[in-house]
C-alpha cells in the first residue's frame, strides 16, 4: 500500500519502543485520523504515514495553544 508502513517498519521509522508505540496508535486511533490505522488482521497491520504526520502536528499544535495552517 503506498503511503503505509507495517508496525515493525512503523515503529523502525520512528524509533519508538513497544509501550510508546502502543501509546501513540491509543491515540491516534481514537483521533479524527483514525482512518489511518490499517487493520485488516489481528497480525497484520498498516500506519498511513500522511495521516499520522497530520495527527503528530495537531496533536503538537493543541500541546502548544497555537492553530495549524
């Protein structure tokens, strides 16, 4: 799938360990971007990139009181 990453490659990407991994998909699962978690298995699963970006920079934007463009 363009634009996705499995979780190993995911988790490779940003260098996030197994509980921070599961802290952040928590969150962005639960977010307006949602969409963006591929799961079409228990085992098998897809990170829309793009969208997680987004997700990070809205999620920074609340963090620090200030409006993304």
């Amino acid at each position: 799938m363009d634009g996705t990453l499995s979780k190993k490659d995911f988790k490779e990407k940003y260098k996030y360990s197994e509980s921070t991994y599961h802290r952040r998909i928590n969150l962005f699962k639960q977010s307006k971007f949602r969409k963006g978690y591929i799961a079409p298995t228990k085992n098998e699963v897809h990170i829309n990139i793009d969208l997680y970006e987004q997700f990070l920079k809205e999620k920074s934007a609340e963090r620090l009181h200030y409006q993304t463009v």
